[in-house]
C-alpha cells in the first residue's frame, strides 16, 4: 500500500493490485529472505498476503494455509481501523471529511450493509458510499479475537463519526449500520467463547 500511496497518492483498489505488488517483491525480487532465511514457508505466506485483500477468502483448500490467510486478512483489517481513523480523507477519498459525507447511500450499498456483507467495488457510487463500504468491510471477520479488539478500541464507532453527513438520511443510516455492527460484533465475540 505504501507504494500504491506513493504512486499514485491513492488506496483505492482498482489503482493498484497491492496484494499482488507484495507478494512481487518478497518473491519473486527475493525481498522475503531479508525477513525469513529458509523457504518452506513460502507458500503460506504467499497465499496469505495474496489473497488478504480478495472481497471474500476462498479457494484455500489446505487448513494450515487458510488459517493463516485469516490471520493476515483480520491483522490487515484491523491496521484498516487505524488507518480509517489517522490517515487524511484527501488520500483515502480525495475530499475532505465533509464531501465524503455528501449524498445518499446507494441501495445496493445499503443492501449489503443490511445483508451483513462488504460492498462490491461495482456497487459504490458516491464518496459516502465509499466510507459505508469501509465499515461494511467489517462483516467479514475470521476471529472472535479481532472483533474484541475492536470493540475494546470503539473502531466502527470512531470511523462513522469521522465524517459530517450532510442528509439526516445518510445520518440515519450510519447510527443504524454502527448499531447493527456494534451487535453483530458482541454477537461473534458471545459465539466465540
């Protein structure tokens, strides 16, 4: 991602395939031995880092493997809480707080919010569905654990607020969808125990 920053000043993910990027560069530019000196390893941490950013895990068929893509895909999702929160709306929006609270959330969007599923890429029209689909993202944890943290850190909370939504609508729906994640969270974290 920092070099998709750099690049092209932007974290969107039609920019730039940064899983694949990652995985250029430890493997196949050798970067990888500078961190691990042997190599049997190599294939789950490939596979981890490649399909970290995929909209949903799959095509894992090995256990050991697709453990360790969930750790990567939740570590990375909780690295996305902080970034949500540090990094400046113009870099990850390209407005600022108040334009990407502008305009209605799309309804494919709110559907999935309301499936309890990310949002497809396709399925983003305006700035504020960019920023929903940024909390939606959330639905698609693997551990207990991450749900924990993120409640502990108030996260999907802290995001939502983030920005002034201009309609009472969007307001409305941002309160019902941290609403429905705050339970949907407590609810995994209860199960996992």
């Amino acid at each position: 991602r920092f070099e998709q920053l750099r690049r092209f000043h932007s974290f969107e993910p039609g920019v730039m395939d940064h899983a694949a990027y990652g995985v250029k560069v430890l493997f196949e530019e050798g970067m990888i031995r500078n961190f691990i000196k042997e190599d049997r390893f190599d294939d789950i941490i490939k596979i981890a880092i490649l399909k970290h950013s995929d909209y949903e895990l799959s095509g894992i068929e090995d256990e050991r493997m697709l453990l360790h893509a969930k750790l990567i895909r939740d570590a990375d999702k909780l690295d996305n809480c902080r970034v949500k929160l540090e990094e400046a709306m113009e870099t990850l929006l390209g407005v600022d707080e108040k334009g990407a609270g502008e305009g209605v959330i799309a309804p494919k969007v709110w559907a999935s919010c309301m499936a309890k599923e990310s949002v497809l890429s396709s399925d983003r029209v305006s700035k504020v569905d960019y920023w929903v689909s940024y909390i939606a993202q959330y639905y698609d944890i693997n551990f207990p654990e991450t749900y924990e943290i993120m409640r502990e850190h108030d996260y999907v909370k802290k995001i939502a607020d983030r920005v002034p939504y201009a309609l009472p609508e969007t307001q409305e729906k941002m309160d019902i969808l941290v609403a429905e994640m705050e339970k949907y969270m407590d609810e995994r974290i209860s199960n996992g125990r």
